[in-house]
C-alpha cells in the first residue's frame, strides 16, 4: 500500500483547533452597494476582513452582486473609501 500526499497538504505538524472555524465559516464583513439596474443599496456578506482589506491594498476589483437583477459590479471608489474608513 502506498501512500501520496496532495502538495496542498499541510507540510507543519500544528494542526486545526476546534476553536479555529473553517474558511467558510469565518466572520465576514458587510458592506452596502448600490446595484447600477435597479438603484437599490444591496447587502454584500461575501468577503471576509482580511481578504476585503488585502484587496482594498492592492487595489483590485472588490464585486458586488444583486440577487434580484442578477448583475454583477465592481464597487465604486466613494463605497472604497467607506471601508477605508471603518
């Protein structure tokens, strides 16, 4: 029997705690945008802190989506600095 490991797979001995929650799970930090089709403020709960702040460093393109057009946007540079400033 013979046993391969994925290159993915942790190379430390330290592993998961039940304390730290899975990626998914994460808190996540809101914002509103508002949808270019319809005019409507939409709730947007997808990006976690860290990864909405490693974009806003980088200056990518952070997306908002509304459900019920079923349009996709970049943010605006105005909601940007709205974040920059909580």
């Amino acid at each position: 029997m013979t046993i391969t490991t994925s290159t993915l797979a942790p190379t430390s001995s330290r592993t998961r705690s039940t304390d730290d929650p899975p990626v998914w799970n994460r808190l996540k930090l809101g914002l509103v945008s508002t949808c270019p089709r319809c005019g409507h403020e939409r709730f947007q709960h997808g990006y976690t802190r860290r990864a909405l702040f490693d974009l806003l460093k980088k200056r990518r393109r952070i997306d908002a989506y509304c459900i019920d057009c079923n349009v996709c946007w970049p943010i605006s540079e105005s909601e940007r600095r709205g974040i920059w400033q909580r």
